[in-house]
C-alpha cells in the first residue's frame, strides 16, 4: 500500500432537502443544471476546457 487511505462513498444521486435543482459535472467537459423533480435539463450546457472534477455549494 502506497500510505493512503481508501474509503467507499455513496455516489447515488440523491435530491438534497428543499432543493429545486441539482448541478452535474463531468468527464465530458460540461457542467449542467437539472430540475429535481423531473431530471429535465434547465438553461445551457457550459463547456469548460477540461474535465469537471468536482463542485462546490456555497
């Protein structure tokens, strides 16, 4: 073992309390923005140079 730890993450897509919208990153350069209640894609599709590693909530 190289020193690091490894631990299982739960990555089911899950609606947060309250919330209308879920944003998504990907390996395919884009980040979208979806509605919770119906999965429909809102708004554009940003495209980023690179692949989306991760986002933050603010």
């Amino acid at each position: 073992m190289s020193g690091t730890s490894e631990k299982l993450v739960d990555l089911t897509t899950k609606p947060l309390p309250g919330g209308e919208r879920i944003v998504t990153g990907s390996y395919d350069k884009t980040v979208r923005i979806r509605c919770v209640e119906n999965g429909e894609q809102e708004r554009t599709t940003m495209e980023h140079a690179g692949w989306v590693e991760g986002l933050g909530a603010h």
